[in-house]
C-alpha cells in the first residue's frame, strides 16, 4: 500500500486503513489475495455495516420485509453475500486441503454430537467476523495516525524503535516482543478512543451493583470510553500517554478499568488478532513513511459513534517517505 503512494502524496487515512484492513481480514477469513470496498463482495458488506448501523440508532426501522430504499438496498446485498459465500465453502469441500483460513477450521469443526455448522451458521459466523475484523481496526488505526501526527515527540520514539530493532527489514510476528513501545501506543489509542465505545450484557438474575438493585432480564450498557476516563484509573484522561501501558503500570491497573474487548466468558474473540495487526500495522508505515497533517486537519474531528467510533469525515495527511 505504502509503495502506491508517490512522495508528496495526500491521502485519506480513514479510506486507506479501511481498504487495508478489509484485504487482511479477507485474507484471513477466506483466503482472498484481494478484498477492497471497490469488490461487489466489499460493497456489498458495506451496505449490511451501514444498515446494522442505521437499525441500532434510528428511533423507528421499517420491518425487513417492507419494500423501502434501504430495505431493498440490504436485500440485494444480501443476496451477494450469500452467493459468494456459497461459493466459497464449495470449493473448500471440493478442495479440503487446498486452503488454510478461518472458513476451512470452521468447515471442520464439529460439535460433541459430531455434527457440522450448517451452510446457515458458516455464513452468519463468517459475515459477522468479516463485518467486526475489518472496520474496528481500521478505526483504531485512523486514530493512531491523528495522534500520531498531534504528538511528534510520540511519533518520532516509534519510528526510532522501529529503526533501531528493524534495521529496514519488513517486521513479522517474531519481531513484536522488541517492539514495545508500538504496542504501548496502540493499546493508549485504544483507551481513548475504543472502537466499541458501548457494550451490552443480558441480566440472567436479579443482581446488585454498587448498591443498585439490578432486576433479571434487564440490559446493562457499558461504557469503555467513559469508564477508560475514570481519572482514579487514568490520571489526566484526556492526555495521550502511551507510558500507561507500561508493562508494571498496565499490571496495576484495576481489574476492568480498561476493557477495549470487553471481559468475561464473551470477550472479543478477535482481541489477540486486533492488538497483533494494529501492532504490525503501526511498525510496518512508521518505518516506511511519515504522515502530517494537513492545516485544516489540526482540528480534533468529530466522533462518529455508529458501530465503532471513528473520526467523522476524513483524515488527510501529506505522505513523507523515509
């Protein structure tokens, strides 16, 4: 990606990290070389994204079935995303040794009875790996840069480790232990502006919490981005400190003061996968270019709060190649 863009270039970061972590996530979910939103795949995903997004915050949904614009938008969409799906558990049964992604552990797996996913279940289980592997990071990403570019003393540290542990070789997996203080910023970003900024859990009895009684069957929002500006957690909130995340400061820190991925029994299943592609992400272009801002950019964009939290509008940089 960085390779494509010329010395001088000005971008929009947003996009960008979106194209790349849909192509990764694509990768890893089905084996595909090539995923953008360009694909009548990822356009289509778009649409589902958008229409979940919109069904969560809208006072009022049309039902599923009634013909409106939306509606019938959603439906051509998923139309396409079941054809291609189909497609591709296909030829993972025609072909069982042939691939090596999510999609064919899935295919494999059985229950204690023994029995296989339904085609149903494989679709739903892997459109919604699809749908919350791609567009989290990328926001997480988004968010990095613009502090990044805000914060040059920060941003220079992570290119100085970069270079002094890299040497100018592309990082892999086996690099990441020696590069810290990359994952140190990641993990800040993502305290300040977690990509799943409300999380809902289902009361299963009557509970009390913090003196307040809890009825069964109740929904309980939680908030990480408030709860990660608790100042007894996080003295000076609102500062961008990746020495946080020290190893022995990030130990002390209370039991779930910091949940980017949630806690308990249903944690986020991508949360390894997350902080080691943000981590990779992050060491990979710092190390071959340096972004700025641009002027009219200086200015914190609004919060888009739909299903992640993103920047609302577009972060251009002007591309220094190094």
């Amino acid at each position: 990606m960085q390779a494509s863009w010329p010395e001088g270039a000005i971008v929009d970061l947003d996009e960008q990290m979106n194209t790349l972590t849909m192509s990764i996530i694509g990768k890893a979910l089905f084996g595909a070389e090539e995923f953008s939103t360009n694909d009548e795949f990822g356009a289509a995903m778009m649409v589902l994204l958008t229409y979940v997004s919109q069904s969560l915050s809208a006072p009022f949904h049309p039902p599923y079935h009634w013909p409106t614009p939306s509606n019938r938008r959603m439906h051509a969409a998923e139309r396409i995303l079941r054809a291609h799906m189909r497609q591709f558990i296909e030829k993972r049964r025609a072909q069982p040794d042939a691939y090596q992604d999510i999609l064919s552990v899935l295919l494999q797996a059985r229950d204690e009875e023994g029995q296989a996913m339904s085609d149903e279940r494989l679709i739903s289980e892997c459109l919604t790996f699809f749908g919350a592997g791609y567009e989290t990071t990328a926001a997480a990403l988004s968010w990095t840069w613009y502090l990044l570019c805000q914060h040059p003393e920060i941003y220079q540290r992570v290119q100085s480790e970069v270079d002094m542990v890299l040497q100018g070789r592309t990082p892999t997996y086996a690099d990441l232990a020696n590069l810290p203080y990359c994952l140190q910023v990641f993990k800040e970003v993502i305290r300040l502006y977690p990509p799943s900024y409300v999380i809902c859990r289902h009361t299963l009895d009557d509970v009390q919490i913090d003196g307040y009684r809890v009825p069964k069957d109740w929904t309980i929002v939680i908030a990480p981005y408030t709860l990660h500006r608790r100042e007894e957690s996080f003295p000076e909130p609102e500062k961008f400190d990746p020495e946080r995340f020290q190893p022995e400061r990030e130990k002390n820190l209370p039991r779930y003061a910091y949940l980017p991925f949630g806690a308990g029994p249903h944690v986020c299943i991508g949360q390894h996968f997350a902080l080691m592609e943000g981590h990779l992400l992050l060491a990979t272009l710092a190390q071959r270019a340096t972004f700025t801002l641009l002027p009219k950019q200086a200015k914190k964009p609004d919060l888009l709060h739909n299903l992640v939290l993103r920047p609302s509008g577009m972060v251009k940089v002007k591309v220094t190649k190094r």
